[in-house]
C-alpha cells in the first residue's frame, strides 16, 4: 500500500550578485539535494513567522524586506523505510529582498534544525536539474528559469 501525505512549507528565494541562496538536505525525499531554505509552517504560525523562523534557523538571516512571490506544488515518490510513498509538497515562495546577518555555511542536525546541513550562493548556471528538489527546480521555472538541454543547467 503508498503512503500518500502532503507538506504545506515556505520558502525563501534570495538572488544575491546572479546567485540563489539554497540549503543542503538532509533527510526526506530531497536528501543530498540542493534547496531552497525554508519549511513546514508550525501550528499557530502565519506563513510570514515561519518563513523568518526557518530563514533563522537554515541560514542565520533575520529578513528585513520581503514580497509574496507565488505558491506552487508537485508530486513525488520516494522510499521511506522499505514502503513507497507519495507525497504533494505545496511551497508559498517568498522572495527576500533585504537582510542582516552572516550566512550560515554549516550546520548541525539537532532539535531546532532537522533537514540543513548548510546554505551557500550557488551559480544557476553550473547547478545540474538533478542537483536540486524538485519544489525549488518549479519555483524557478515558474519564475523564468529554462535548462539548457546540453547540460541540464539553468539559463535565464
């Protein structure tokens, strides 16, 4: 029997000097893949709390300037512990205008943090389609990213 289940998140797109902001997973269906920073929206939280909260808490910012920039959602498989699941992950983007703080490269697994290892500006043009989730690959597709068939990278 597939598991099915669906994940409400937020999530954060930063451009900085040509580069995305993106965290690494760990854990979940996008292990070892590259993502955009953000997550579950916590019980009593509004959307906004758990974007500054998880931007925190992946990267070190605190968000000073923000905009609404688009929902979307996909659908996966993946295994977990021996059974198929399906799951529908639906993402409210934020882009993130204006910040303070210094970036959190590493970070440790623990209570407040269960899915980044770290966050780094990464240059879309030498990131691969397979690189990234398949939540952050839609948002910017959504947002005027192509892959260039040759490489699979993005190009604008």
């Amino acid at each position: 029997m597939v598991k099915k289940f669906t994940h409400y998140g937020v999530y954060g797109l930063l451009f900085n000097e040509g580069k995305l902001l993106l965290i690494k997973k760990y854990g979940g269906p996008y292990n070892g893949k590259l993502d955009m920073p953000g997550g579950t929206i916590e019980f009593g939280e509004t959307p906004e709390q758990a974007l500054f909260r998880e931007i925190k808490e992946e990267v070190g910012f605190d968000i000073i300037d923000y905009n609404l920039v688009d929902v979307c959602s996909v659908q996966m498989e993946w295994e977990h512990k021996g059974n198929i699941e399906h799951g529908h992950h639906v993402a409210i983007i934020y882009q993130i205008n204006d910040y303070k703080n210094s970036l959190k490269k590493e970070n440790e697994i623990d209570s407040n943090n269960n899915d980044s290892l770290g966050a780094d500006f990464y240059d879309l043009s030498e990131l691969n389609k397979e690189d990234l989730s398949l939540i952050a690959t839609e948002a910017l597709l959504r947002r005027g990213f192509n892959f260039c068939s040759e490489n699979k990278s993005y190009i604008k």
